[in-house]
C-alpha cells in the first residue's frame, strides 16, 4: 500500500483516535464518554467505540460516575495504572537513586542505595530496580523500560557507555549485561541530558525548542536541546564541555589519565569552593564529589544572603562560566541558557543575571540565562520522563499498522 493512503486506513485512524483520547485522559484525569467525544471531535457512537476498544485491551477503566441531568449518571474513565510500569535511575559516583512510575507518571516507589562498597554494577542496578518496583506494588515483569543517567559518553549507534570519568566500573558491555539480568529494555543517557528532558518538560525551558543547559557541580556538563530533540553528537561527546580548552588553567592532554579537564578546573565545585574561600566563605574539605557539589553550592548561598560583601564571589564565577557559555552561545546561538547542578541552581538569578551580562559584553551573542526551574532530582525526573515517552508510543500505538 502506497504512503499516501496509508493515513486513510480505518486501522490507522483508529489507532489514532485511540492515542489522543489516552493522551486526553492523562492530562485531563477522569472522562465520560461523550466527554472524550466532544474534546476529541468525535461523535458519540464513535467515542463509545474508543472506551470499548481502550478497556478491552486493559487500558482505560470505569473510575466512578458523573452525576447530573435527567437518566443514569455518566461513567467516567481513566488510564489504568497498572497497564505498564517504567523506572528510571540515576547513577552517580557514591550512590544509585531509582524510582518506579506508573503509565500514568505517579511515582509509587523509590529507593536509594550506597555504592561504596562493591565493584559489582550489574548488581548494584539490579537490585535498586527490582526493589523500586517491589514498593511500588509491581513486578518486575510488568517493568517495560529502565533508563540510567550516568555520567560520561552514551555511544549513539550501540547504546552502551563508552567513557565515565567518575564511574571507573562501569564499562562497555555493560548494557547487554544488564539487559540480560532484567529482562527488560534498559537504556544508558547521559545525566545532564536527562535534566534537559525534565527542565523541557516541567522546568524552566518549558516551550522552548531550543536552549542549552549548563551544568554546574561537582563537575560542568552540556546539554544541547535543537528543534525540541536532544543532540548527542557523532560519538555522543556533545556538552561535555569540561572539557572545553580556556586560558588560565592547564590544558591535559591525555584524558585518560584521569587529569581534571580545563573548564572543569575553572568551573567545577572545586573552583568554586576554592574562589568563595579567597573572599571569605569558606566551606569544609569534601573529598566526596556529592559532599563536594553541595559544601561549594553552600559556599555561593552564602555569598548571595551576604549581599554586597558576596558580590565579588559571584562576579568572579560569572566571568568564569562565562567563558563556556559563550564559546557554545556563539556557536549554536540559542534563545535559552539554564544554569542547573548544585552550584547553579543555588546561584539562581543573581548568577544568572551576571552570566547573562558577562556573555553579552564578550560576545555578539545575547541569549537570556537563567536559574533552572528545578529544585528536587532533575536527572531522575528525566529518566523517568524518557522511559514514559516511549513506553507509552508503544502501549498506547500499539494498534498502528
């Protein structure tokens, strides 16, 4: 069948119509059937069709009733939870955060554990998703998508984890090892793209197709958004900015002797720690790189309550991330730059607004910078934004053909 007609198949229209009333009810909550006709354009036989289809196939289910008017109250329906479930997870250098959601996004269980103490990763994922899936009440077979934010490169063409500074265990193979042991789709992202997702999604960069997002914690990282897609690069290398070579700092030239990177000896927490304590707000050692991000996020909260006295603290780092700033701006030219991470978000607007100056004086470029919208997870609210999006095309779009 040809391309062309392919739009007019009954199955296909179906199919469709299936989809928009499923998207409806997730955003709408509870909807009688001629509800669903009216919002849809369908009429009232037509909608009925949809409900019978959506509950045959375990999708939609009665929630209560819709009194009002003469005659039997209204059923009302919505996107049975349990139709499917999804987890994401977030990986960092000392701990592993998962959380289970349901079709709908309501995240029923969450679980935290310590990597400290074993070199054993396969392990360590297994167990956090097979317990967030435990507390949320779902086994671990109705589980139909995991998607990791880790640090470090994704290889674009095979999925699998090519490089991770911060994460000497995990490795390439790892995640045909881990698809083995789950039995489930798993999926590798980078960390800071998935805060882009979540910041798209429910953040600051909500109906912006284009921006960037900086982020600034324990280390510095890029994330591109273009025409609303993330861009990952050739070789998925695209936003690790920390490795962008700036006058002032020692340029390593073999990075895989695990020497810190330009920018991120001028920008990561380290650094700022280091320009707070010079102007008097120093934080506590932290070798730990979580401690780390947040005694140098402490460090600028400070500088920001101490007003003028912290102004110097601020210009400083301003200038600092300035320079990684505008040498993407002046490239991609993007309407949008949200500062997130540790540092960023603690250095809200202030910050923000001196980035957004400094980028301007040194540039031709004048993209608005701002704090990120943020405040709890974002790395983990993208994962499970991701894993959702295309659980969803599946279950929902399973009919198209």
């Amino acid at each position: 069948m040809s391309a062309t007609r392919l739009p007019g198949t009954p199955r296909l229209l179906r199919a469709l119509n299936d989809r928009a009333a499923l998207e409806l009810l997730l955003e709408r909550g509870p909807l009688t059937r001629a509800r669903i006709g009216e919002l849809t354009g369908l009429s009232k036989v037509t909608a009925s069709q949809l409900v019978e289809r959506l509950e045959e196939r375990g999708l939609v289910a009665r929630v209560g009733e819709q009194a009002g008017g003469r005659g039997p109250n209204a059923q009302l329906y919505a996107v049975r939870p349990g139709s499917a479930y999804v987890v994401g997870v977030d990986v960092g250098a000392e701990r592993v955060v998962a959380a289970c959601a349901d079709i709908t996004g309501t995240v029923a269980g969450r679980v935290e554990q310590s990597t400290r103490d074993t070199d054993d990763p396969v392990g360590v994922v297994h167990n956090a998703v097979v317990q967030a899936a435990s507390r949320a009440g779902a086994k671990l077979s109705a589980v139909r998508r995991v998607v990791l934010g880790t640090p470090g490169l994704v290889d674009p063409q095979t999925g699998d984890i090519t490089f991770a500074f911060n994460l000497p265990r995990w490795h390439s193979g790892l995640l045909a090892a881990l698809r083995e042991d789950l039995d489930t789709p798993v999926v590798f992202e980078n960390d800071v793209n998935l805060a882009a997702v979540a910041e798209a999604q429910s953040g600051a960069a909500r109906d912006t197709a284009d921006f960037v997002l900086v982020w600034v914690d324990a280390g510095v990282g890029l994330a591109i958004v273009l025409g609303g897609r993330l861009h990952h690069g050739s070789s998925g290398a695209a936003g690790e900015i920390g490795y962008l070579p700036v006058p002032g700092v020692p340029i390593p030239r073999d990075v895989s002797r695990r020497a810190k990177p330009a920018f991120q000896q001028l920008a990561g927490a380290d650094a700022v720690r280091a320009v707070a304590a010079e102007h008097g707000f120093a934080t506590p050692d932290a070798a730990e790189q979580g401690v780390a991000a947040a005694r140098a996020a402490e460090a600028v909260g400070a500088a920001i309550a101490a007003g003028d006295a912290g102004a110097p603290v601020l210009d400083e780092l301003a200038r600092r991330l300035a320079l990684g700033v505008a040498s993407t701006c002046v490239v991609l030219d993007p309407p949008l730059v949200v500062l997130a991470g540790a540092v960023g978000r603690a250095g809200g607007a202030a910050l923000a607004e001196r980035v957004q100056r400094e980028v301007a004086a040194i540039t031709l470029v004048r993209p608005r910078v701002v704090s990120t919208g943020l405040t709890e997870e974002p790395i983990l609210r993208g994962a499970l934004r991701t894993a959702l999006d295309a659980v969803r095309d599946e279950v929902f779009g399973s009919t198209v053909g």
